[in-house]
C-alpha cells in the first residue's frame, strides 16, 4: 500500500506531462480562408519584390467585409475602390488614391495599373495571389493592421491629411 501511494503521485506527473506535451499541427491554411478584412502587404508585382524607399510605409490593400469597398495604400496614397469577387474569380474597380507626390510614383502607378487588369485570385497559407489573364500580377502577405508598419513619422503623415483635404477625398 505504501509503494501505491508513493508510485501514485509520480504516475499522475508523469499523466500530466504527457497530456501538457501533446503537440497540435496548426492548419495554416485554415487562418485565411477569405480575402476580406484582412490586410494584405504587398510583397510583389510581376514577379518583381517591392522596393520601398526610407520614409515610406508598406503597400498594402484590405477588402472590406460588409460591403464591397477596398482601402488600403499604395506607399505613398491613400487607395480605394470598389470589388466584385466570385469563388476564384476577383474584378477591381473605380480604383483612386490621394495625389501626393512621392519618390515611388513609379510603382504606385504599376501597381494601379495591375490591380485594374486583375480578374482571379487564389489563397494559399496566408498568401495572396491575384491574377491577369492566367498570370500572376500582385503578390501579397496577409497580416493585422499592427503588422503593417505603419510608424512614419508625424510630419508625413500630416501631408497625407493635408493632401487628402485638398482633393476633397475623404
């Protein structure tokens, strides 16, 4: 009886820390499953990674949920637009942003130009890949609005307040 009472707290450690080892596969495919409300990071264009000049944030674009409006940024303007999405099929339209000037104009008017020719897409793992014509035009990473790094400093993001203010885009 005495060797039970001994032997029975060792075996029910030994219980405990075999069921607190379990280790669980995570099914990353399951962590996104649609495009919508998520922030998607641009990470390439044509095949081409994104160069991003100092000062400057990340493109990124976001599908809203609720209705059928994109926002995002290009990496230097505010983007936005409007979406239709079928089960693989995606069309991107009335697509703006902001008029600020920048030093990456050249790529923010690629990536317009992209994503206005865009009519498919395919997610796999946390990767988004939006199609032309069987192609595969934008490539993008998605991501939380904390993952965006979004800490330019304040002087900059003034003019993009300021900028906004004098289109009259809201």
């Amino acid at each position: 009886m005495k060797k039970l009472i001994n032997i029975l707290p060792v075996a029910l450690l030994l219980l405990a820390f075999s069921a607190g080892c379990t280790v669980k596969q995570k099914d990353i495919s399951a962590e996104v499953s649609t495009i919508k409300d998520a922030y998607w990071s641009l990470y390439a264009l044509e095949g081409q990674d994104i160069q991003r000049p100092q000062n400057t944030m990340t493109a990124y674009i976001r599908f809203q949920e609720n209705d059928d409006d994109i926002v995002g940024f290009t990496g230097c303007n505010k983007l936005f637009g409007k979406y239709e999405m079928g089960e693989e099929s995606l069309r991107l339209t009335k697509l703006n942003t902001t008029r600020m000037a920048c030093p990456i104009l050249e790529q923010e008017n690629k990536l317009l130009d992209i994503l206005g020719r865009v009519d498919s897409y395919r997610i796999s793992d946390n990767i988004l890949t939006m199609y032309a014509g069987g192609k595969a035009v934008a490539t993008f990473m998605s991501g939380t609005e904390q993952s965006i790094d979004n800490d330019v400093s304040e002087e900059i993001e003034e003019r993009v307040d300021i900028e906004v203010d004098s289109v009259g885009i809201y």
